[in-house]
C-alpha cells in the first residue's frame, strides 16, 4: 500500500474536521476522497502530506511517517494545490526550470521537453504564466508537479473553475498518467469525475461513509431507482415523498430521482407503472419515468441519510 491512514482524527479547537478516518490507497490507482464542503477532504491532503499532524491514529505515505520525514517525501510526492500558485511574471519554461533545480532534478531539460510534449505546453513555452487561461495553466502547474518524476501524485480539486472542454482533457492526461504507472489520490467536487477513479472514499462531516469502487457503491442493495420526468415538478415530488413505497426524493436538473426501499429488481418496472399512474390521477403530466441505476450522487446521499438516521457513519466494505 503507498498510503495507510488508520484511525485518524484532526481537530480544530472544539472542531473535529477528521474523526476515526481510515483507509488504504494501493500503488498505481486512482484514488478519490469525495465529499462536500467542511466534509474533511483538504484535511486528509494535509495529514496525508505531512502539513498537519494528526491528534490521534497513524499516516504512512509511500513508506513514511509523513512528519517525521518530509523531506524525504518530498522527492516521492507531486501535489497540485486548488489554487495557481505559480510565478506570473515567468514564462512556462522559466516556472518548470525553476521547479526542477528546486527537486536537484538532473538531465531537466529532456525531462521538461518531454512533459511539454505530453501536455500540449510547446507553443506556449515563451509565454508568461499570468497570459495563459485557466486551463493552460493548470497543465503548467502539473507540469511543475511532475519534473523530479513522482511517484504519487495528490491532486486538491484540480479542475473547479476550469471551462469543460478543458476539463475533458486535463482528464485525458490523469488518467494517461495512472496508466503509466502513477499512482494518484485526488479530491473533487464533481461525481461525474469521481467515477473515472478505481476505488473513491465517500466523506462526510470528516467521517467514512463508505470506500469501494464506484460501480461496487452503485450495487449496494438499497432499492430500486427510478428517473422521473414530470410537470409540473414540484408538485410530482411533494406526492412522492407521501408514497409510502417512495423512501427519497431527489432533484437533478429538470428530472427526479426516486429510491424505493425494499422493492426488488424484479418488481421495478410494475412499480413504475404504478407511480405513473398515481401521478396522471393527480393531474401531473409524466413526460417519462423508467428504471435506471443509481449515480454515484443517489448512493452519496443515501449513505448520508443513512448514517444521520443511524446516527453514525457507515462504514465501507473494502477499506
């Protein structure tokens, strides 16, 4: 394993931001840490990173006690903050020199032709930092990330604020990465990125809800799900949420999302029927309505739910 995180807790004062956490990122995956915000997640990073020390449990990244030996870490690890932090008034050959004598990098300068190539950065190599968009610059950051070669690459929310065909690619390269053999934990706001991940840790409130695979959480019995497209919309959900067969309503875009508790496969498409009907009696036009998989999104959120009615976070199968 190139991280152990076992039983770890961080406070701020009275604030507990991590509690109990633990779980284990394999070399060569892409890990995820999801969650929303306050959920822990920059946290973990820091503990991971060696910025904090934890007032309870253990960190082991890429065989260290993060600590005690950052300085030996540091030759092990690449991290993209959120954040540009860059030099603006150097050009991108300038900013990846600058980053490759800081790591004692030798033979730099076929390193750094090698990551301009890769990462499109080329044309741009005489242009200054601050003249490049969001999303050029977020590749000359990685680009500094990755100079000294890495073996674990932490990634804090590298795409928000990044229009989406940049995105897209940014994408394109991580994932070229981790099949080069890096291994990459990362932290995103977004769940339609956090399904590209091998395995993803689902936070909340600093507490593990759940750590698996993406499709492995989307399997978990909890139900049936049903997309809903109806008119008007508002009043679809409130005659749900007295369903009795209806146990979560939930808006996603112009369609709702319906969890039925204890209804198995089987029953799915007679209890849509059945939904449908109650709603055109009520006067509601369904536009459609039809059996799909949970998202990662439904499975969040009903492991949330879940945890506030037990009272305590569920944890995961396979940590």
């Amino acid at each position: 394993m190139l991280i152990q995180v076992k039983g770890v807790t961080r406070r701020y004062g009275p604030l507990i931001a991590v509690d109990d956490l633990s779980f284990q990122v394999r070399r060569g995956e892409m890990f995820g840490l999801i969650g929303p915000d306050g959920a822990g997640k920059t946290t973990t990073l820091r503990l991971i990173l060696g910025l904090l020390r934890p007032h309870a449990g253990r960190v082991v990244t890429c065989g260290l006690d993060p600590t005690g030996g950052r300085r030996k870490l540091s030759e092990k690890i690449g991290y993209l903050a959120q954040r540009f932090s860059l030099y603006g008034d150097l050009s991108v050959d300038e900013n990846i020199h600058f980053f490759a004598e800081i790591h004692s990098v030798k033979g730099w300068r076929a390193r750094r032709q090698e990551l301009l190539e890769m990462l499109r950065l080329a044309p741009f190599r005489d242009r200054l930092a601050d003249r490049l968009s969001g999303g050029t610059k977020q590749k000359l950051a990685l680009a500094c990330t990755l100079i000294h070669t890495p073996e674990l690459l932490v990634l804090d929310e590298p795409t928000t604020g990044v229009d989406p065909v940049s995105r897209r690619e940014f994408w394109k390269i991580l994932v070229r990465l981790q099949r080069q053999g890096l291994t990459l934990l990362l932290t995103t706001p977004y769940l339609d990125e956090a399904e590209r991940c091998h395995r993803v840790a689902l936070l909340d409130r600093g507490r593990l809800l759940a750590v698996d695979a993406p499709d492995a959480l989307r399997e978990l019995p909890r139900g049936a799900t049903l997309e809903l497209l109806a008119s008007p919309r508002r009043k679809a959900a409130e005659i749900l949420r007295l369903d009795a067969q209806v146990t979560e309503v939930e808006t996603f875009g112009e369609r709702l999302h319906l969890t039925l508790g204890d209804v198995p496969p089987g029953r799915a498409e007679a209890e849509a029927a059945r939904i449908s009907g109650l709603l055109r009696d009520a006067g509601i036009q369904v536009q459609g309505l039809r059996v799909t998989m949970p998202t990662l999104e439904d499975v969040f959120i009903a492991r949330i739910r879940e945890a506030q009615r037990a009272g305590a976070p569920t944890e995961g199968t396979r940590p």
